[in-house]
C-alpha cells in the first residue's frame, strides 16, 4: 500500500523538473534522511578520540576515520548519479538506505577483529551508502517545490543535519566513552593480557550505536517503500533519448561553466573546515583542560552541534530577508577571525571560540550546492551535476589530514585551527564572487 498525495502535488510538469507546488509529506519524509548522515559524520568525531588512544595513532593517522568516511563519498558519487539517471530519486534513497544497513552492519565483525583497517573498510562502506542518500536528497529536496525557493528549500532539509550529528555525539558519549579516566590513562596502566582485555571491551563498545542506527535505517526503509514520489524530471527528458547526455558530455559541459567550478572548490574547502573542526574538538578540550576525560570533552562536541543547529534558524531569516550572498561574506569574515583568534588566543577560551564556530556553519553547505546547482542551465546534467559537488565532500577526506598534520609538525593543536581560518576566508571570497555576479532578482529577499 503506498502512501499517495494528490495528483497535482505529484505532478512534475514543469518543463525544468521543479514542481509547481511542494508535496510536504513526501518533503518532511525526506528531510528525516538529512540527520541520518549527521549521525554518522558525529560518531566519528567520537571514534577519532577512541582510536587515537586504542591504536595509538597521531593526529594525521587518527584524521584517517574522516578519510574513509568522505573518500567513499567521492568515489561513489558519479555512480550513484548514473544510478538515478537511469532509475530516480527515489530509488537511490532506498539503495543508500540499503547499502547504509549493511555498512552498519560491518561493526560487528570489525569489533571482533579489533584491527584499525577493519574498522576504516566499515566507515568507507557506511560512507558508500550516505553518498547514494545525499547525491539523491540534496539535489531532491532542492527540485521538490518551485525553483525560486530551491536554496530556502534545502536549508529548511539541512536544519535537520544538526540533530542527527546531535544524536551521534551523545550515543558516543554515553555508549562509548567511560566516565572513569581518560582513555590514555587507562591504557596506559595495564600490560599484557589485561591491557588486550581492555582494548577488546574498549572497541566493542563502538558498535552499539550503530545497533540504534540500524533500527532507525530500517523504518525509514519501509516508509519510502510504501511512500510515492514524484519523479522531477525536465519534461525534454521524458520526451525523448536524445535528451539523456552522457558521462562525457556532461563533464565537459560542467567544466566549461566557471561559476560551477568555483563552488566545488568552495564546497571543498567549507566541507573540510567543518569535518577539522569537528574532528578536534573532543581532544583540543583534552589538550587545553588537564584532567579532562573523554567522557566530558564531548560535551564540548554537544555544545558544538546545539551552536550548529541553533545557527541555521538566524541564518535562514537572514537569508530570507537580505542577500544570501552578503550574510554568508559576513559569516566568513566572521569565522575566519575566530579561529585566528583560537589559534593565537589564550589556551582557557580556545575550545569555547571553536564551539562557537559552529554558530557560522549551518548555511554554508545548502547555500553553495543549491546556488552551484542553480548554475546548471540545462537539466538533463542536474543528477551528475548534483553528484560532483558531492564529491566535493572529499574535503573532509583532506583538511583534517591537513590539520592534523600541521598539529603533529608545529606540536599545536590549538595553532592548527588556522587551517579552519583559511577556508573560512576562501568562503568569504567566493561569496564577494557570487554577490558580483549573480542577479538582484534570483536573491532572496
């Protein structure tokens, strides 16, 4: 039995894909997957501190968790954008849905075999799943209603990304982390057998929140199954063959659109600034505050992604109000003084003014990809076009690899947030770019 809207909530016939009006249950529905990767992307944060003690890794090695998670993301992105060219929407949700049960499913065995590669290959297939879920939902969310309100649209899915990163912290807090002595303290004091029993017990309490996860996963499932959706297609699509390009075709005409090509790089360096951020605030805390565990030190990741959803609901009136373009300068010129500030600042604010980045984080995402997207003028390469700035999240892979390796270098990890202070300042000057280029009349406000 599916569950049906009416005809003309459904009905896609606009000649661009959009729809003349949005079908909100179908829209709401779909907003539910956007916390779903946020779950996964806190609970990495968490694994970050655990593995770092566990495998005693550095700062770049332990960054490596990021690496699995965002290179799966790149790797499989065009993929999965074939595979909504020629199946839809919404059935890319459900294989990412499908392909996230079974990435969750791979704890279990990577807890028993304690290894560090065991538990990366996990992520990388959890990673898989999420790049099938946000190439299909970004994009989806974005087309489900008129194209004027796309990027408003996509915020209002993306306000939901901050309570799933909520929700992964604080399964970590609670069914990872002991509140007893810091992870390296009690490594530390134990040898031989004692000290394999306690790393056993240690990793095996990182799969339990993903048993939670799974649960979740497989409702969700079932309600897209017995969900219908409409399809967004452009209407020369549905016409005829010819309208389908090719992967070649669609490469070259996205390389030769300036405007496109600046926000991957935007979305490059905005999905890397907010991956560092959030890898290294759990142990920026344990580095400042002596006698700090682990257990506490997330409460600072807490604060951190209250900030990040807190921040989403002022930038979303801003934008509906002023040019989306001017707040997000503002927002960049903003971030970038406080993580210059973190970097050079007294050591007892450092991890409050990180926290307090997170306040400047909600709009960037769905503003550069809805505005990026928008770039794109003829629809039929809208689902490859989705898919590459997808892959722009590969800078998760790399700028918290970055970062930790400026900490190992320098022997800071405070000093190393001024890697953050850059790509802050790179968003600016691509937002300076947008508000000179784009039209009065496709803002906001």
């Amino acid at each position: 039995m599916l569950i049906k809207s009416s005809a003309r909530e459904l009905d896609s016939s606009l000649d661009d894909g959009y729809l003349d009006r949005t079908p909100y249950f179908q829209f709401i529905l779909l907003s539910l997957l956007f916390p779903m990767w946020g779950a996964a992307a806190g609970l990495n944060d968490v694994l970050i501190a655990q593995f770092k003690s566990v495998f005693t890794l550095s700062d770049a090695a332990a960054a490596f968790v990021q690496s699995a998670f965002y290179g799966g993301y790149f790797l499989i992105a065009i993929p999965a954008s074939r595979f909504i060219k020629h199946t839809s929407y919404k059935a890319a949700v459900m294989a990412g849905l499908a392909l996230y049960i079974v990435g969750c499913w791979l704890f279990f065995p990577a807890s028993q075999m304690a290894t560090y590669s065991m538990f990366l290959v996990a992520i990388f297939a959890i990673a898989v799943g999420l790049s099938f879920l946000e190439t299909s939902a970004n994009t989806y969310s974005s087309m489900l209603g008129p194209r004027r309100t796309s990027t408003l649209r996509l915020n209002i899915s993306q306000t939901f990304t901050p309570l799933g990163n909520l929700a992964g912290i604080i399964l970590g807090k609670y069914l990872v982390f002991d509140d007893t002595a810091s992870l390296e303290q009690q490594i530390r004091s134990v040898q031989g057998a004692e000290r394999q029993e306690l790393v056993d017990r240690l990793l095996g309490q990182t799969l339990l929140p993903y048993k939670y996860i799974l649960a979740v996963l497989v409702v969700l499932l079932v309600l897209f199954a017995i969900t219908q959706y409409p399809r967004c297609r452009p209407s020369a699509e549905a016409a005829s063959k010819k309208a389908q390009a090719s992967i070649g075709e669609t490469l070259k005409y996205l390389s030769t659109n300036a405007m496109f090509l600046k926000g991957i790089a935007a979305q490059f360096l905005y999905v890397g600034l907010q991956t560092a951020v959030w890898s290294f605030t759990i142990r920026l805390a344990l580095e400042t505050m002596p006698g700090l565990n682990e257990h506490g030190a997330t409460d600072y990741m807490i604060f951190g992604f209250i900030a990040f959803f807190i921040g989403k609901f002022p930038a979303n009136f801003l934008m509906s109000r002023f040019s989306a373009s001017h707040v997000l300068i503002a927002y960049g010129a903003i971030g970038a003084v406080v993580l210059t500030a973190v970097s050079f600042g007294p050591v007892g604010w450092a991890v409050w003014g990180v926290v307090l980045t997170n306040l400047l984080m909600g709009p960037c995402w769905p503003t550069i990809f809805g505005r990026t997207l928008d770039t794109i003028e003829d629809k039929r390469y809208q689902e490859t076009g989705g898919a590459v700035l997808v892959m722009a999240i590969v800078g998760g892979a790399i700028i918290p690899a970055v970062q930790g390796a400026v900490s190992d270098v320098s022997g800071s990890l405070q000093f190393s947030f001024l890697v953050g202070a850059v790509c802050f300042a790179a968003i600016m000057l691509f937002f300076i770019d947008q508000a000179r280029h784009r039209s009065p009349a496709v803002e906001p406000g």
